[in-house]
C-alpha cells in the first residue's frame, strides 16, 4: 500500500507540474482554459475560479488541461431544451445543459438555433411556447453545465487556441515539458542539499584492522597524490585503489601543512574490488551541494538525450517503461530512502520533458512540429489533416502504451 501512494503522488506530481506549465502559458496568452484536471474518468469535485473550472476526478493516473478551441466549443443542438439564467442586462450569463432533473433557477428554452463562438447566441421558444421564437444575447463569460454535470465557461471564437498567434501556441506547447524539465532540476537541487555533501580528498575515519589503520593514516590526512598522480576527488582515489589489482600503493598524504609519504597494500573485496579501509569527510558548503544538483542534473539531462538517441537506433521495448514500470521501480526506490526517491523523481520528470519533445504526434513534440510548419508556411495545415495526423499519432502511441505495459507486466511480475 505504501509503495502505491508513494507511485500516486509522484506520478500526480509530473502531471500536474507539466498541465500547470501549459495552463499558465495559455493563460498568459490570452487563451481560454475551460478546465484543468487532476485525475481521469467520473468527477470528484469541481469548483470554478473565474474562467476556469478545477476538477479533481477519480482515476489517480493523469490529468489534463482543456483548452477552448474548434473540437470543444460549447454546443447546444436543436431540439434540445436548456435552462438560461439571465443578468440585469436580459444576457445569459448560464445555461444549463445537462438536461437533469434539478435544473438551475431561470426560463427553459426549447433551442432551434444557438451559437456560442461568433454571434453568442441562443433562439427559441420559452417555457414551451412555440408561438413565439425568442433569440437571447449571451456574455461572453457565460457558462453551460454539459451533460456530465460539469460547469465550465462557452468558447467565444477569440478565445481559442488555434486564433492565438503562432509563437503563443509554441510556448503554450512547450511549457508542458519544459515544467518537467525545471522540476527534475528543482528535485535534483533539493536533493543535493538534503544529503550528506560530496566526498573529498580528506580522511574522516579508517577501519579497523584496514590498510590505512596499518598504513597510520589517520582522521584530517588530506590524500593528495597515489603512485605520483594528483587526487582532485575522491572518485580518483577509489579509480586509483580499485585500478591497483592489489598491488603497493604509495600515497603522499598532507595533514596541518606537513606532507609524508606511506606506503600499502589494497585488500581485495567479496565484489572483487580493492579498498584501503578509509571514510571520506564530506563537504557540507551549502554552495558545493547547489553545484552538485546543477551537474547531476546536467549530466543526467544529457544522459537522457544519449538514451533517446540510442532508442531510435536501436528500439527496444527493454529501454521502455510506462505506468507499471514506473509504479514497480518507484515502490523498490521508496524502500531506499527519501534521498533516492527525490534523485529518481527528478531522474523521471527531466526523462518525461524530453520524451514529451520527440516530434511524433500525440506528443507535445508532434504539435511543437505542427506549429513549426505553420511558422514556416505563414498559415496553420488544415484541420482536417492536423485531424488525421492526431489521430494517427494518438493510435500508434496507444499501440505503444499498450505493448509497454505488457512487456512491464512480463518484466517486473511474471519472468
């Protein structure tokens, strides 16, 4: 059960983060967010703030930000009979469309035309009185209460996104995985900062009955040189040692301005590694550990590039996880410690960022790709060929997801 919540909150964790990127852009750029989720499927709970309607819904695996555009206008279909509410001014200010029994307080309509992208209206006939055709102005900001119950504001026509400029909708696509990419940064420096500094080149211990005890090296002798080679870190000492295949080392070591010289032999360990029996002092400089976090997550950064490379010149599902492979490596990570998990949280959101920029379509990538051709062009595709670009992408990328999750289940549970 722990290893679940923990795999929910970190995996809630990257969906936010990427959503809320691309929810602040595209309110920065004037675009209408009619919705932002946490969760899939049956809604939990809703609450509207201004413009934009917060659900949290129950399936813990996702989320997603709706944005206004041209596949989800609000629509209301001839025939069909809505509740309007009206401000002071005689404009509808609500709609209720969901046709349920407890209706919003106002005048039910029975609709023979409506528009709410360019006219903003609604024509037809009051409380059943077909008499008389009535064709209401509605504000802009108005609001529809869709068949699921859902509450969210109509989608004038420049409001949506594909009326933003092209730039806007580059940034708007790109915020997404650039907040994962930030985020793995911003992990990987609290992680830094949370455990325990760097090693160095200075003794803090020895082992009892080691090399070095015998050696009398002793706590605060800084290693500065091995068999005549400079030591910079303690990485190059562990090199130098393990490098030595037991044979004698001689190490020049400096403790309060004084130099000597000893000479040892490594022992030879159960994991065939050679070791001299010493502890590393540990730099604690609140500056060291931000450098730290900046170059793993540099290093990690350019690491993930590499591996998305060598996964196009030579794909295989191994190199793959989704969300089993994710929850199973989460859940063994969570047993190491709190350090670990933050160091593979941040590991997992720079690797979400960076796939979510592969140009295929489904992904972010592939609209970044779409708005590339437009910049290019001077105009947008059509949307009928974006239309079948999406849907080809989104049914390979299922494709994918699903051959994924298999080869997890096999790898993690089965073989």
């Amino acid at each position: 059960m722990k290893g679940i919540l923990i795999f929910l909150v970190v995996f809630g964790l990257l969906v936010f983060v990427h959503e809320f990127g691309h929810f602040v852009v595209a309110k920065k750029s004037g675009i209408l967010v009619r919705e932002f989720s946490i969760g899939m499927g049956p809604k939990l709970f809703q609450v509207r703030r201004s413009t934009t309607t917060y659900t949290i819904r129950w399936l813990p695996l996702g989320g997603y930000v709706r944005l206004a555009g041209s596949d989800d206008e609000a629509k209301l279909d001839p025939g069909m009979t809505a509740v309007l509410a009206f401000n002071d001014n005689d404009r509808v200010v609500r709609i209720d469309a969901s046709e349920s029994d407890l209706p919003i307080e106002g005048v039910p309509v029975q609709v023979t035309k409506a528009d709410l992208v360019d006219e903003l209206t609604i024509t037809g006939y009051e409380n059943g009185d077909e008499s008389v055709e009535k064709t209401y102005q509605v504000e802009p900001t108005a609001t529809i209460i869709e068949k699921n119950k859902t509450e969210l504001v109509i989608a004038p026509r420049d409001k949506q996104f594909q009326e933003a400029k092209v730039w806007q909708k580059l940034a708007v696509n790109f915020a997404g995985p650039f907040m994962n990419i930030v985020l793995g940064f911003v992990v990987f420096l609290i992680w830094s900062i949370t455990s325990p500094g760097p090693a160095t080149t200075t003794v803090a211990r020895t082992s009892t009955n080691s090399p070095a005890r015998q050696a009398q090296i002793i706590k605060g002798d800084k290693i500065l040189a091995i068999n005549g080679k400079k030591m910079s870190s303690f990485a190059d000492i562990s090199i130098a040692i393990d490098e030595s295949k037991g044979k004698q080392l001689d190490i020049t070591l400096e403790n309060n301005g004084k130099k000597r010289q000893v000479q040892l032999t490594p022992k030879k360990t159960a994991d065939k590694s050679y070791q001299i029996g010493i502890l590393a002092a540990t730099n604690e400089s609140f500056g060291v550990k931000l450098q730290r976090g900046w170059t793993t997550a540099v290093g990690t950064t350019g690491l993930i590039f590499n591996a998305v490379g060598n996964l196009f010149r030579h794909f295989s599902l191994n190199k793959l996880s989704g969300p089993v492979g994710i929850y199973s490596q989460t859940a063994q990570v969570s047993k190491m410690g709190l350090t670990y998990l933050l160091a593979f949280l941040a590991m997992i959101s720079i690797n979400l960022g960076i796939v979510n920029l592969i140009p295929i379509p489904g992904l972010d990538g592939g609209k970044l790709l779409l708005n590339l051709i437009e910049l290019v062009r001077g105009k947008p595709i059509s949307e009928e060929h974006e239309a079948i670009v999406e849907l080809i992408g989104f049914a390979l990328l299922l494709i994918l997801i699903i051959a994924v999750t298999g080869n997890d289940i096999y790898r993690y549970f089965i073989k």
